[in-house]
C-alpha cells in the first residue's frame, strides 16, 4: 500500500507493509539491517515506540484515528523510546531523511491506499 499526504498531495511512501497485530507490532522493523527509499512501516494501533534493537535511524509520523497528523519524529536513533501521544491511533515509520524531502507536519491529513 501507499502512504499519501492528503494535504500537500505528496506521496510519503510508496511501498507500506502494515503491522496490525500483537506479534507483527511487537517485532516491526527489528531484525532489519536498514529501510529502503519509498518504504514503510504502518503500526495500528500504536501511541508510542521505541527503537530498542534497530540499527538504523528513522523518521516518524504518529496519527489520530481521523489520519491526522499529531507528532513528527525526524531522524530517530537506535535505543531511544519516543514520547507517549495520547492522541495517536497508529504510526508510519519512514527511512531517516524522508520528512526532509516529503514534509509532513502536525494537522495534515495522510491516507493509506
């Protein structure tokens, strides 16, 4: 599936693999040695993360459950746990970089199609 900015147009990723239950949202991008240009992780439904066991930085897009954007995390590192968003209803986790060349900011609208 594809991750578009409804507000801006722009694709943010054009390769999302969607984690929805326990196990797939318990394991996500562990064990990955990187994330390619274009992918994505979908996590529904997720308030907060952490990058415990990854080695590589991240960027990150947490969601409400009207897909509107309520947190941006650019270049997240290894071992580091994000804030808690009470508001969240899932998360896109995006190759570190990608929030630089594909904006995405509190309030826009990102579908999933």
């Amino acid at each position: 599936m594809r991750a578009v900015n409804l507000t801006t147009g722009q694709e943010i990723a054009g390769n999302v693999t969607a984690a929805r239950s326990l196990m797939a949202r318990m394991k996500g991008l562990l064990g990955k040695k990187k994330m390619a240009e274009g992918d994505g992780m979908l996590i529904e439904p997720c308030k907060g993360i952490h990058t415990f066991g990854m080695q590589f930085r991240i960027d990150v897009v947490f969601f409400d459950r009207r897909k509107r954007i309520v947190a941006v995390r650019r270049k997240l590192p290894p071992n580091r746990i994000t804030p808690f968003y009470y508001r969240a209803a899932g998360v896109l986790e995006l190759p570190s970089g990608t929030l630089d060349k594909i904006p995405a900011k509190i309030g826009d609208e990102v579908a999933f199609v």
